[in-house]
C-alpha cells in the first residue's frame, strides 16, 4: 500500500514538473514574440500578427537552406585550383 502511494506521488510531481516546464516554455516563446515585435517597431517595419508569424516561418527556413546551396560563391581557393587544373591541362601534351 505505501509503494503505491509513493507510485502515485512520484507520478504527481512528475507531472506537476512538466507542467511547470511548459509554463515557463510559453513565457519563454511571448517574450522573444514580444521583443521581435519591439524590434520591429524600432526598425519601422510592419508589426506581423502573432499567429500569422507561425505558420509561415518553417518555409522560409526550407527555403534558405535551399537557396544558400546552389548559389555558392567560388572562393580564392577554388579559382586557384581551377587555374591550376586549366594550366596543366594546357600543357599536358606539350612534353618537355
């Protein structure tokens, strides 16, 4: 009968714990809302709507990681080995 009771304490403050977590999860997420949108006002951007912000940032995230690979600038690096390999391409059938 005691373990039972000590079961269903443990399960309770378990419980409880998570509840806690998520409340302060949700004060978390209104004030970054809250200071993303004071950012906003200070920058003279057009304040978004809370629930309309939601739905639309998991795309635009797609779409950055889409759009940053194909569009890979050619570093130093990689002209100078591009150089390189057309030089010796060049002067592959010369033989000195």
């Amino acid at each position: 009968m005691e373990e039972l009771n000590e079961r269903k304490r443990i399960i309770e403050l378990r419980r409880l714990e998570k509840e806690e977590e998520k409340r302060a999860r949700e004060k978390i997420r209104q004030k970054l809302e809250e200071d993303k949108a004071e950012r906003r006002r200070k920058l003279g951007l057009p304040a978004e709507a809370p629930a309309a912000s939601k739905p639309s940032a998991p795309p635009p995230v797609e779409e950055k990681k889409s759009a940053f690979l194909p569009v890979r600038p050619a570093t130093k690096a990689e002209r100078m080995r591009d150089c390189l390999r057309n030089i010796k391409q060049q002067n592959k059938g010369g033989g000195c």
